[in-house]
C-alpha cells in the first residue's frame, strides 16, 4: 500500500514528506518520492519560542499557553538579544506572520498548531501533485508532529499536531501520536528509527551495520541481525543543535545553521573546551547523559551551549561544536564494550556540514581500525533527507498491521510495543 510519513525534526527548519509503498516489512518496502518544505524565517522563530514556552512551563501547556506571549518575548530577548524597538518589530512581524491581530488578541499555541498542522497538509499536497497521484490512492499517513519538549522519565512528551483535522485537510487517514504507548509502558519514546534502518538493511543484505542519523540530536542503530532482538538503539547526544543554537545566538536569529560548515572550516577544535563539553553540555534527570547507558534519548533542550564555548571565537566555537557532535557519536558506541560496526552509514541533514562529516570520517578512521567503510545514505541507495520522513511512513503502516514499533533494546519499553493514534477524514 502507499504510505506517505511527515517529519518535522529537532531543528524545525522544515517538513519532509515521503511516499513509500510497503507492508510494514522489509518484503515489501520501496522508497517512490520526497519533498521537502523549508519553514519561512517567521514560523522557524515562532517553532523556536513555543519550544522555550512549553520548556519553561515543565511540559505544562495551559501554563506555557498563559504566559505565551511573555514567553515568546522573553525568548527573543533572552537567546537573541533584541531589545527595544528591534524587539517590538520582531514581535508584531511574529503576530501578522499568523494573522493576529497584535493590540487585542494574545497569541496562543493553538494558532501555531494549527498552521503548523496546515504546513504539512501543503507539504502533503505538494507531494501528491510531484508523484501524480490523487489522495485517494493513499492508504495512510504517519505524522510525526513537532516535538517540543521530551522528558520521559517523567513521562512527558509534548508533541505538537492535529491528526484529526490534517485527515480533514488532507481526506486521507492519519496515524500521529506513536510515541505515547511506548512511554506509558517504560519506554524512553524515541528512537525509533532502529525498525526502520534494519528493514532496508534486511533488504538490500547490509547486516551487520551502523547507522546513524544527525539531526538537531543524532541517535544511532546497531543491526547484528535480522530479529528485533538483534537491534541497539539510543540518542548518542548533540547532531547540529548545539552548533546551530550558536549561529542562532551570534547571527541574532538571522541565521540557523552553520551553512556548508562556512564558520566551522575557518576554526580550530579546542581540546578543553571538547572536555568541558562531556563533563557539562548535557544532564538528563541530574545526571551526565554521556555517563548513562543506553537506552537514553534526549530533548533539544537538553543541549546547553556552556560558557567555555561562548568565550570562543565564532569559528572556533562552531568547529569545536563539530567535532563534539562526531567524537560522542564514535564515543557512545566505544563506551558499549562490544566489537564496533565495520560499516557505518550516516542520514539526517546534519551530515550536509561538510566538517561534520569530515570530523566523523578522520575521527572514526582514528579510534577504530582503518578498514571501515562510511558511507551516506545516498551513496548506498537510501535517502539522507527523505529519511526519517519514511520512517513514520513505515510505522504507520505497521500500526494499521498492529506490528510492533518499539523494542526493549532500542527506547527500554518493557516489551516489543505498538503505538500510534488512528483519524479517519471527518466531514
Ligand atoms: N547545507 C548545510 N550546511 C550545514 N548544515 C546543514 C546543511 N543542511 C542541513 N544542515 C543541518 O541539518 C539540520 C537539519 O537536519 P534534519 O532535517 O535531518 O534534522 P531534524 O530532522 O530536524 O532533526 P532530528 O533528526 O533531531 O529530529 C539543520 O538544522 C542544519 O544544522
Ligand atoms: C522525541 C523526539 O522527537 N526525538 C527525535 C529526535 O530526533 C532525533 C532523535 O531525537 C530521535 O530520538 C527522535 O527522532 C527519530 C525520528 C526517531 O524516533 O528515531
């Protein structure tokens, strides 16, 4: 059946839509088209804000509602240092983006749910009229929604998005919400893209394999096998967030990345500040994420950049921060004591930094032996960006089947788990 997933990741810079054909196993799964959506500045600030609003209010979303508009000030001041005037004009700009009227109406999180939602019905939209087909071929979609806030060890996991009124838009059923069940049931809710990676390693006969995905936060999938058993999955720490948190910051929110690793190229790592980066950058429930086995897996705002990194240059910062990102990815799997994968394959936007990627490659040559082969995703066939995208495609499809999603090895969940939540298209 054809099965189209939406991701809108950790770095809210846009949508990817994907449309694949399966049955929910590696039998019968084929990759067919992508597209993806960028987000206007405008609404990647307005993701950015709500994200801040929802953290300050501990994941409670009337609190993070009542103080919205405080919040989403406090935000531009606070990580972007606009004050004044500047700040004003950010403010009103933000207000006309959704069409609200800025003098009587307080902004909610309500009205960036519903354009958020409304983005991905276009991106589905776009999709469809690239491939040719009518919404009416299209079994399912799997919508991720943004995630805002993760916290599972409290069982929180704040995922923004209109399943229902998205199968309106779209008069296609919608599975959303995949990550609750497996919370409820001792998961950590993410990730899980480990299914989804040994299924296309199943089928193109790529067993024993790494992958690993470098997004906002990067997690990787170690594939002994062919059971479920045989998969290891966990978040290893930052992808491009932390790095893009400082362009943020140093471009006052006129940048997000550091685009074709245009800073980072021009800087040297410091090693102390790498040091201070493992012993400070991350704590999940008061304790070093990187001294937690797995399975882990972390919230964007769980990333802090420390003020070691801040008292450096733009360029030495950015570089620093890139090689942070490929060192704790190797180190993760170096810190599981068991034979480390000859083969590794990178996906996710993160591994378009060019000095990520050129981190990864020298340091990952340097800790392990020379023999290992890595490649990207497009290289062996599969898709780098449509990637994750497909995932929730596959999953969707394997909840219609009631398949399971969620393994213990992978988010902790007590047992092999299903999720997801149903809308059939209302009139
Ligand atoms: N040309 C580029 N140069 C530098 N970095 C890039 C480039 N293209 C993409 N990126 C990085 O990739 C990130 C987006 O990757 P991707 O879309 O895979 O992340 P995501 O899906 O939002 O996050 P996650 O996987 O954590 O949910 C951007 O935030 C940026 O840091
Ligand atoms: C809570 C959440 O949305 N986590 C994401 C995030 O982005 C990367 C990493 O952290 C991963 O654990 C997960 O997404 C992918 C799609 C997953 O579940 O595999």
């Amino acid at each position: 059946m054809y099965s189209i997933g939406l991701m809108s990741g950790t770095s809210m810079d846009g949508i990817d839509a994907a449309l694949i054909e399966t049955d929910g196993t590696p039998m019968m799964l084929q990759s067919i088209a992508h597209f993806s959506l960028s987000y206007d500045a405008s609404f990647a600030l307005l993701l950015k804000a709500t994200e801040y609003a929802i953290k300050q209010a501990k994941g409670n979303l009337r609190n993070a509602n009542a103080s919205y508009h405080e919040s989403l000030s406090q935000y531009l001041q606070n990580t972007l240092c606009l004050t004044g005037t500047k700040l004003t004009q950010t403010i009103i700009q933000l207000y006309d983006y959704l069409k609200i009227a800025y003098k009587t109406t307080p902004i909610q999180i309500e009205d960036v749910v519903k354009h958020s939602t409304h983005q991905h019905a276009l991106a589905v939209n776009a999709l469809l009229e690239k491939t040719g087909l009518s919404a009416t071929q299209i079994r399912v979609i799997g919508y991720h929604g943004q995630a805002m806030f993760h916290q599972p060890h409290e069982k929180i996991s704040i995922i923004l998005g209109n399943g229902q009124s998205l199968a309106n838009q779209l008069t296609i059923p919608v599975i959303n919400d995949f990550r609750s069940q497996d919370i409820a049931t001792g998961g950590q809710g993410a990730p899980f893209a480990p299914i989804y990676h040994q299924a296309l390693a199943i089928r193109d006969k790529k067993i024993p394999l790494a992958v690993v995905n470098c997004g906002g936060i990067a997690n990787i999938t170690l594939i002994n096998g062919e059971q479920n058993s045989d998969l290891i999955g966990f978040d290893t720490g930052p992808g491009n967030g932390l790095v893009d948190s400082l362009i943020r910051q140093r471009t006052a929110g006129t940048a997000f990345m550091d685009k074709d690793g245009h800073y980072g190229k021009k800087g040297v790592v410091h090693p102390e500040v790498l040091q201070a980066l493992y012993a400070k950058s991350i704590f999940k429930n008061n304790q070093n994420y990187f001294s937690l086995p797995p399975p882990k897996s972390l919230d964007y705002g769980d990333l802090r950049l420390i003020p070691e990194v801040q008292a450096l240059s733009l360029e030495d910062a950015a570089r620093t921060l890139e090689a942070f990102t490929a060192d704790s990815i190797i180190k993760s799997v170096l810190a599981l004591n068991i034979p480390p994968p000859r083969h590794w394959v990178l996906a996710g936007g993160g591994w378009q930094n060019p000095v990520i990627l050129e981190e990864m490659t020298t340091r990952l040559k340097s800790y392990l032996d020379k023999k290992i082969t890595i490649n990207t995703a497009d290289e062996v066939g599969w898709s780098s960006t449509a990637m994750e995208a497909e995932l929730f495609a596959y999953l969707a499809v394997r909840s219609l089947h009631k398949l399971p999603i969620s393994f213990p090895n992978t988010t902790g969940v007590r047992a092999p788990s299903c999720g997801g939540t149903y809308f059939p298209p209302q009139q």
